[in-house]
C-alpha cells in the first residue's frame, strides 16, 4: 500500500542567501534518487524556513518496479569451444547473472555473434532503501560550511534534529550524532516540540504552530501585508525582489509593521537612506508620489504580541544608524577631493598592481586612449573623471557603507563643483553590478566603465590570479562580460583584441611585471566570456566556435555573424556554398607558402582562372561590406563564389606532381581562405545534413 514519506533537516538559522538553493537540491536530489531506485510516487514537494529544509513525498510505492534486463557476455567465439561446448567464459558470465548455460540466447551486433542471458531483477521494499536518504541529506552543498563540536561533517550550520517518517513509521539513520524521530519544532519563541502523527499533516500542523514552511506563501503573506499597509497610510512601499526573496528567508511567520524616523534625516541623501533601511536592516523604504518619507516597513519573526516593543526597538537602531551616516555625510562635506585623493596614494589595490592612485593613472590612461580611438567629444570629460574616479573610496560614508561606492563619489563630485558629466560618470563607471544588471548611460561614465574593469581584468591575470571553478574573487567574468555588453550596446567598433593590447601596454610603460603568456590568457578568457554572452542569445556552441575562436573582433558585429550563421545553417539553399567555402578551408593546412602570390602565367585551365579573377573582383567589395558590418551581405558575396569553387575543385588536380602548379593553385586556396577567415572558420559549424 502506498504510503507518504516525510523528510525534514532541522538547522540552526541558515544565512538567507544559502535557503533556496539547498530547497531546490533537496528536492532534485529526492526525484533523481526515487527514479533511480524506479519508486514510484504521485508527487513531490519541498519546503523550507531559516530553520528547516524539508521534503513531502506523497503516495510512494511500497516495493520498488521489478524489471527484466538483458545482460551482454562475450562474443559466440570465446563462448565456445571447437567442440561446440560451452567454455568456462560462457560458464563464469552465466553464474555471475545468476543463471545457467541453458538461459543463453545468441544475438548478432556489428556481424559478430555475442550471447546473452534475461535476468529478473525483483524489486526490493521501499522501506528497506529508505535509510539512503542520510546521504541526499549529507550531499546538500551551501556556498559556506562550518564544523562544529566534534563532528566531521561540513554544513551551513549545525544540525538539531532529523525528522524521517515513512507513513508513521521512523526511517532510522543518523547523521552528527542527531537520530532520525518524528518530532519537528514549531516557531522558537511561540511554540515548542511537536509530534508529526503522519506526513500529510506536517505543514498544516507547522502552521497552526507559527511556522509558514512553504517559502512561497511566506512571500505571498509579506506581499498581502506590504498591500494592506499601503492603503491605510496612503503611501506606496518600492519593493524589491531580491529584498522581499531574502526578508521571507529571514522568518518563519511574518508580520509586517510601520517604523518612522525624524524627518530631519531625509536631509541625506536618497541612496543613504535606502542603503541603510534596505542593505543594513532589511526593512522597505517609504514613498509618496517618488519622494521618500519618514517611515520604513519591518517585518517581525512572529506574531502581533508587544509589536510596539519591537517598533520601538527597530526605531531605535535605525536612528543610531543614521545618525552615523549623517555625522558622516557632514565631516566629508568639509573637505575636497584633492583631501581624499591624496589618501588613496598610502592604499594598496592588490599587492602586486601597487595602489589605487597607480591604478587610477592607469585606467586614465586607457580611458583617454579609447576617447582618440572613439573619436569622442567629450575627451576632456572622460579625462577628469578617470583622475578622480576613486576618491569617494576614501569617505567616511562609503567606508562605513561600501555599497555606496560611486553613488557618494557623483554626490560629493557635485557638491565639490564637478561637472553633471564627470559626477554621473564615477557612479556609472561601477555598472554593471551584476551580469544582466544595468549599464552605464552616458558616454564618459561608458568608457570610465570600460576602462576600470580592463584594468583590472588584465592586471589580475597578467600577475597569475586568473579565475577558476566558482573562485573569482576579484569579479574578473562579471567585469568582463560587463566591457562586452557595453560594447555591444554602444555600438562601438573597437576590437576586444585592441583593447587588451592597449591595457597591457599601460602595464609596460607602469613598469609591473606581467607574466609570460599574459595576452593569450587575456584573449582566451575574453573568448569565454563573448561565448557565454552568444548563448545567452540562444547562439549555438559551434557557430560561436566558428565567430570568435580565431579573433573575437568588434562585438556586436560577432554577434550579428553568429546569427547570420545561425540562419545559415539551417537553410538548404545554403547547402552547396557551405560545401564549397568549407572545402577551401580544409585545404588550408596544406599551404605551405603563405607569402607566394598567384602567378597567372601558370594557370592551366579555364576553371582556375575563373576563381582567382571571381576572387580578384568580389574582394573589394567584399572588405566594404565587412567594414559596414553588414553580416549579411558579406556572406553572399562569398556564397556567389560557390559556382567558381566546384568547378576549381572538380577540374583541377591541387595537389599537382608540377610543384610551382601545386603552390600556385594552393596560394589561390591561401587567398580564399584568408577572405573566409575574416568571417568565421566555417569548419568548427556542425552543418546540418540535408536532405
């Protein structure tokens, strides 16, 4: 009879960040394991709080599915004997199965005659497999382990007790010395122990013991709250997802309330006041029509009992906090940014990269040599704002609230007299701060961006601390899909190639010491990176090979050949100009002169003077349209030489005995190839086989 299973971890509080990612493995680890193990089972839920991962499983079988295999022995000739008898090979594979040479059958794979057996694999009974569960349980991995006591085993946080029931019956295991039972806890202040009759009624019986175990309502619950608050102040809550994601993983019952501060404190800037609600407390800033009030939005572990206590207390430590910030706004405001900027020559940005003033001078100097290569206007702009990008770095505001970093150096760059430009450009030159998170707007805050993040990615793995696994440390992938998407956002025709050459240059002339080698890591870190921007556009793996493998180029034109392609690759009227353009490219290993130029008086016969006069005539035209990154056009014009190329191959010996023929005719192949390449290498694309 079919039974439910329950299985719960019971935690000291688990970090927030760490809850969904362990909910989700523990549920993915269950499926896997039950399909496995062939358990059958109607569904699969999971759940999770700060103190508890756990997983319902509903209707499971009691035995697992028997099945009947087909087991492969050694090919007829070893089974055999001259004799026609059975050897000791046909004998060892039959016992091994547990049958005999009466249960062989022959069966023909390939031309050669093998022997096989059926066996009957019975089903064992569910309860039996159960224990297995402690090493889904083991195998759940966080971003940070601790051991604790004496225990050997590394988790988040230590473990308090193990719920294992099967029915209600207890699926015994151990694991840290805790023993499996069937009593879970309720919410740590408002309840107690709790004894779990059966599996079913596990969430409702958390709930009517202030626990919400399913994340989802939690939210949902938050969500109704924050709505009901809303309309009776009249006032609108900004809610941020990864805000409301972390404040739901941070209790087990929810209860949303109003706080205020004095009004005074909206004297400070926007950004401070939110950073210190939001990042700090984890509570949600107040609005009305856009402008902040003197209010936040908490929400409380646990119900409405002495919430005054609790507003009162959550007041109380967000008005010392801004009081900090406010003492510390004011002390900046009474010096300048030369004050500042001379702090940063006695602090070191890596140890092997030397200071924050010697990494300013140099993405001042990357900076400016992009605004020529740009041809910007705003050259004097980009200039300042490299020279003082870092200052704010030295404030007391962004020391005591590091997210702040470039939002106070736009406010104190304003209030110092900077221009709206040179302000704007240090806040954006920090974006993005995610993958897909916002990029700069302006132009000089674009390249400031730019040149920041190539400084550091080319520094960091010019000295050897180059990423590896889910080790970055220094944020070298984040940053470097950053200075792609820029890039390719803005259109700009500089090379990827181009701007790693101008980096290490400025680490030349800086005299810091760069490893062997260091480009080439460069370039094939950036190649990564483009790759992963490709397919996040849905950019096959090959054609991404094909585009960026031999030169990554200007971004947005590679990714618009990588389309094309794309296209392309799935067209049957493109089938014979792929053969054709490919079969060049296949030749091209062959050349052994790449300096020999093409000889006309050797031509032999019509087709090959066809080609080389067709390549001759499409070549500039050709280059035009490469240089307007037109991918499409660029690619017909080298499918019209499709015709030309057959009749080349199909009438002409390459590979001719005559060795000035054979060169001559591989230095037509070397031209092509060269126009092909500028392209993409054709020959890394899994072309589709048509039929």
């Amino acid at each position: 009879m079919a039974q439910d299973v329950l299985i719960e971890i019971g935690l000291e509080e688990l970090p927030a960040r760490f809850i969904d990612d362990a909910e989700a493995q523990i549920l993915d680890k269950t499926i896997k394991w039950l399909e496995n193990q062939r358990i059958a089972y109607s569904s699969a839920v999971s759940f999770s709080t700060p103190r508890r991962l756990a997983v319902l499983i509903e209707g499971v079988a009691d035995t697992q599915t028997s099945i009947e295999e087909e087991a492969k022995g050694p090919a007829l000739k070893i089974a055999k004997d001259d004799e026609d008898n059975w050897t000791k090979a046909a004998e060892g594979f039959t016992r091994g199965q547990g049958k005999t040479t009466d249960d062989i059958y022959i069966k023909e794979v390939n031309g050669t005659s093998y022997i096989y057996v059926k066996k009957y694999i019975e089903g064992k009974t569910v309860q039996s497999l159960l224990p297995e569960f402690k090493d889904i349980i083991e195998s759940i991995t966080f971003g940070k382990n601790m051991r604790w006591a004496n225990e050997t085993l590394r988790y988040a946080r230590p473990i308090r007790w193990l719920v294992a029931l099967y029915g209600n019956e207890v699926i015994p295991f151990e694991i840290a010395h805790v023993k499996t039972s069937n009593f879970t806890y309720g919410h740590r202040f408002l309840s107690g122990k709790l004894t779990i009759e059966e599996p079913k009624k596990y969430e409702q019986l958390l709930h009517d013991n202030y626990v919400i175990a399913n994340a989802k309502k939690r939210e949902a619950k938050i969500m109704e709250q924050l709505e009901a608050l809303q309309a009776e102040h009249a006032f609108q809550i900004p809610v941020d997802k990864d805000l409301l994601n972390e404040v739901r993983n941070l209790v087990e019952y929810p209860t949303a309330f109003v706080g205020n501060f004095a009004t005074s404190f909206l004297a400070l800037p926007k950004e401070v006041l939110i950073t210190s609600m939001a990042e700090h407390q984890r509570y949600f800033p107040v609005e009305r029509d856009g402008e902040l009030l003197p209010h936040f939005i908490g929400v409380r572990n646990g119900d409405e009992h002495e919430l005054q206590t609790v507003i009162r207390g959550n007041e109380k430590v967000l008005r010392a906090r801004l009081a900090d910030a406010e003492f510390f706004f004011e002390e900046d405001k009474k010096h300048s940014i030369d004050f500042f900027q001379e702090k940063l020559t006695r602090v070191v940005f890596q140890e092997k990269l030397g200071t924050y003033t010697e990494k300013v001078n140099r993405v001042k100097a990357i900076a400016t040599h992009l605004a020529k290569q740009l041809s910007l206007k705003e050259g004097k702009e980009i200039e300042r704002a490299a020279e003082i990008s870092k200052f704010d770095l030295m404030t007391n505001m962004v020391n005591e609230f590091t997210e702040l970093q470039g939002v106070m150096g736009e406010k104190y760059a304003a209030y110092f007299g900077e221009s709206k430009e040179v302000s704007q450009a240090i806040r954006e030159h920090y974006l993005p701060k995610q993958s897909h998170g916002e990029l700069p707007v302006s132009t000089v805050g674009a390249v400031l961006s730019i040149a920041d993040k190539i400084d550091t990615i080319a520094g960091c793995i010019g000295v050897g601390l180059i990423p590896s696994g889910s080790q970055d440390p220094y944020a070298l992938r984040r940053q470097a899909m950053g200075i792609l998407r820029i890039l390719k956002e803005k259109n700009w025709d500089l090379t990827v190639e181009s701007l790693i050459d101008d980096a290490l240059t400025v680490f030349e002339r800086s005299e810091l010491p760069m490893n062997a080698g260091a480009k080439d890591e460069l370039l094939a870190f950036f190649a990564s990176r483009a790759g992963y921007l490709m397919r996040e556009e849905n950019i096959d793996t090959d054609i991404i090979h094909a585009v960026v493998d031999n030169q990554i180029g200007i971004i947005h034109f590679a990714v618009d050949k990588a389309h094309v392609l794309s296209k392309k690759k799935a067209d049957d009227d493109f089938k014979a100009s792929q053969e054709a353009l490919v079969r060049v490219l296949n030749l091209e290993n062959k050349v052994e002169d790449k300096n020999h130029k093409v000889d006309t008086v050797l031509f032999q016969t019509e087709s090959e003077k066809a080609l080389y006069d067709s390549v001759e005539t499409i070549k500039s035209t050709y280059e035009d349209y490469l240089k307007a990154q037109n991918s499409e056009k660029a690619l017909d014009v080298l499918a019209d030489l499709s015709d030309d190329i057959h009749a080349f191959f199909d009438h002409n010996m390459i590979m001719d005995d005559n060795e000035k023929v054979r060169k001559n005719r591989l230095s037509i192949i070397h031209e092509l190839s060269s126009l092909i390449l500028q392209y993409a290498d054709l020959r890394k694309i899994a072309w589709k086989q048509h039929a």
